[in-house]
C-alpha cells in the first residue's frame, strides 16, 4: 500500500479498509451430494428457487480478479473453496481457477488455494491435482464409524465414513495436505479423547479443528429441525440465526469444553509439536499476546465473509440470510463491498454488545464471547447475549490456563513448548493410580488419561480382583 492509501492496480482503497481478509466461496451454493441432518446451509436452497446452483465462468474470473486486486499489497492471497460440495463442479472448474489465479497473481505473491469437502468424490486423479497445485484440503470426518455416520448421511440416509476413508486414503497416497474437520455434536460429546486418538493414529491425522454443532432454532420450528436441516427437504425450513432453542443434535453447553479437556488430556501429554489442534494453538496466541487466528475468539469480526455461487456476498458464512447481503461483485467492486458501514458495524458487534458479566470474566481475553451466532443465553442475572457455549468455554481456558503460562513462558525462554510434555511425565509419575483423573471426570486415573500406562495383563487382572471382592 502506498502512501495516499492506493494499491497497485490504481484501485483506491477506502477508508477503514482492512490489510486482508477472508473469503469462503461457495462455487455449488447449498448443492451437496450428502445430507447430513445437522447441516443448516442445505436450506440456502430456498434463497436462489430455480438456479442452477454452478458458479459462471465469468463470475469465476471476476472473482478471483477482484480478489487479489484487494489483495494486491499482501504475499499471500488464499482461493477457499466450500460448499455444499464444491468437487461437485468437477475438476476442469477448479484447473481453470488455478489457471487464472496464477495468471492474476502480482510479483512475489503467492496463491494458496484450499478447499473443504466431505472426501465421497475424490479419486486418484482429484488426488493428484489436489497435491500438485498444493491445495490445503480440509476433509469432514467425524470419528469411527458409528460416530461419524450418526448424523453424516446421504440422500437415502445411509452412512457416510467407507467413502469418506476412500477418500482420505487417496489424500495420503497422493500426500495431499490435508486437515481433520471434525463436528462436536450431542453424540460424540462424550467421546473426545476416543475422537482423537481415531483422527490422530487410524487417520494419520496431524491438524484437527473441533467445530461444535449449535442448531439455533425457535420452538415453532424445533420439531422440523430436530428431523434434520439436511433431511426430508421438502420439510425443511430455511434456516436463519433466530431463536433460543436448540435441537436434539446440538452439542450441551458444557459438552464442548468436556470434549476439549479430554482432547487436551491425551494431547499434552504425547503430541505437543507433533499433533496440532486449532483450539490449542487460539489458546496459547491469547496466552502469548497474539491475534487468535480465528474469528470465533477474536476480538471483533466481519473479516470472514461468504461468496455465494451468484456472485452474491455475505457478511459470514454463518449468516447468509437476506439481512446480511452486502450485495453483488458483478455489480460493485469486493473490496468496497467488504468495508461498506453496514459490515464494519456487523464486526464491531461482536466486541460492544457483550453482557456484562463477559466484560468482567476472567478469560474474557481469550474467549471475547464466541460467535455471535450462538449468543442467544441469559446471563445469571438475566441479561441477553450471552454465548450458549459460555460453561464449555469458561470451563476449557481455566483448565488449560496453567499449561497454556507454561507453554507461553517456554516460548518466551526461546525453548520448545513441547518442553511440557516432561513436566507433566514427572507429575504422572508421582500420581496415584487410584486418585481422581486430571480431566475432572470423576473416573480414576488408571481408567481415564492415565489408562495408557497400564499393560492389558494388569487392568485384567484388577478387574478380577474388584469381582472378587465384591463378591
């Protein structure tokens, strides 16, 4: 950026305009070949009746123009595709895009394109490009078999996870990168550290995001969305960001951080530096004073918004409802579009609207009050806008607080944080077997976290030994 606030390319930058910001595109819109029951942006078919759901080459062309126009000062420009199903375009679609991209692309700057899917179409030949154009490929799994087919089906409601793990085996032959995107819902709340150790040892799975399943609805609408956003279309209401109920398949409010403490439990003690979780990683940047890398805990928001397959743009990716459009890219520049007034109070939002109680918590600077999506509970002394995840949240930063000053001190120092991975073998070793687990579950050590110690042998032979003296 020049001083007079232009950028290369002679487009003036407006006021307020930010350094970067990130754009999910959706080439399909809601158009997906699954039907999974917890999936809300299926019902966006109901915005665009009679469209052919397939973004236009030229719009493709607009698009990325526009894009790295914005772009224009930063090394780094990212093409993120999701859907629906995005692959559902075919693979000449995503060619073309990188294609042009790299024709588009200014001196020194990089392309990284990525792209979300749930891995049912890929073959050898998807894998290939995938790794040859360097795409980051975030992959929807969910755990085992029984967990992820729970609720990830298709169109006549069978399971999913055998042509997921095809996929996922085409993604490691071709050593495409790739991510574990993996859904918390009510059906695997419990199962965290189960969860992980799936992703991590029959996955071969070294980045993970834990993305917690809230389906906000209202009690007229609770008994269709309990069937499924993603199921029996013709009775499926147009999702929105109202209400204050919650389906069947929604995650409970402590759940979420239930499930992270028991992730972090295993994680600590084996894969620092080795395994990446992202909530870990928000958790250490607040600790060590550095921006989240997420929105869901940064301070503000409106720099992650949704481009629709019409070239319509939305505030988020989570808000795409008519009172979020900010318009059309073939009618007005990206860029303008992103810093118009209405976006920029959507962002500031999310920091002046919280309760007071939030303003005075004590981890306040690493949660900042979740997405504004799921701000729909009271406070206990009854003021609105608090986050329904509040007791998962609260209850994960303090339990990770210690470790977190630990790992930050270490970085500070220069040293490896997986430098804690010692400390917490020494404090194991002096632990009782019988004493309660670190995790807060009420189970014993040598049943919880601290069961990978134990030999088979020796947990039989207790096992016996408690029959025995019950009986």
């Amino acid at each position: 950026m020049n001083p007079e606030g232009g950028r290369p390319g002679g487009h003036l930058v407006p006021p307020g305009a930010p350094r970067s910001f990130h754009l999910l595109v959706k080439p399909t819109g809601a158009v997906c070949n699954l039907d999974c029951r917890y999936c809300f942006f299926l019902s966006k078919e109901m915005l665009y009746p009679g469209s052919r759901f397939r973004m236009a080459d030229d719009l493709l062309e607009t698009y990325l123009s526009q894009l790295i126009e914005a772009h224009a000062g930063a090394p780094e420009v990212v093409v993120a595709w999701q859907g629906g199903e995005p692959t559902m375009m075919g693979l000449d679609f995503f060619r073309r895009s990188v294609g042009l991209a790299d024709g588009m692309r200014r001196p020194g700057q990089r392309i990284m394109h990525t792209i979300q899917t749930n891995g049912t179409l890929l073959d050898d030949e998807w894998g290939e490009f995938l790794a040859a154009n360097g795409f980051l490929v975030g992959l929807s799994v969910d755990g085992p078999r029984d967990v992820h087919d729970t609720y990830r089906v298709d169109k006549s409601g069978k399971g999913s996870f055998d042509r997921v793990m095809r996929g996922l085996d085409v993604l490691r032959r071709h050593d495409a990168d790739w991510n574990a995107l993996t859904t918390v819902h009510a059906a695997s709340q419990d199962r965290g550290r189960e969860i992980y150790r799936f992703l991590r040892d029959d996955c071969g799975a070294t980045f993970m995001q834990f993305i917690p399943i809230v389906e906000r609805t209202t009690p007229e609408l609770l008994p269709a969305a309990d069937a499924g956003w993603g199921h029996r279309a013709k009775d499926r209401p147009l999702y929105m960001q109202d209400g204050d109920q919650v389906t069947c398949r929604s995650v409970s409010p402590g759940g979420y951080g239930r499930f992270l403490i028991d992730v972090f439990e295993e994680w600590v003690r084996r894969d620092v530096g080795r395994v990446y979780v992202q909530m870990f990683d928000v958790a250490l940047a607040s600790w060590h004073g550095e921006p989240p890398g997420l929105c869901v805990h940064s301070e503000t928001c409106g720099q992650a918004l949704a481009l629709e397959h019409t070239g319509d743009l939305y505030s988020c990716d989570h808000f795409v409802e008519p009172a979020h459009l900010l318009g059309n890219i073939r009618d007005k520049k990206m860029l303008d579009l992103v810093t118009l007034p209405q976006q920029q109070r959507f962002g500031l939002a999310k920091r002046d609207t919280l309760p007071r109680c939030c303003l005075v918590c004590d981890v306040r600077f690493a949660c900042h009050g979740g997405c504004p999506k799921d701000r729909f509970a009271t406070t206990p002394d009854g003021e609105p806008g608090l986050h329904y995840l509040c007791p998962s949240y609260k209850a994960f930063f303090c339990h990770v607080r210690p470790a977190m000053e630990q790992m930050s001190g270490l970085l500070a120092a220069g040293r490896a944080p997986a430098e804690i991975t010692e400390e917490y073998a020494r404090q194991d070793s002096r632990r009782g077997r019988n004493e309660p687990c670190t995790c807060g579950s009420g189970r014993k050590w040598k049943r919880c976290h601290g069961a990978a110690g134990i030999r088979p042998a020796e947990t039989a032979q207790e096992d016996t030994a408690v029959v025995a003296t019950s009986a």
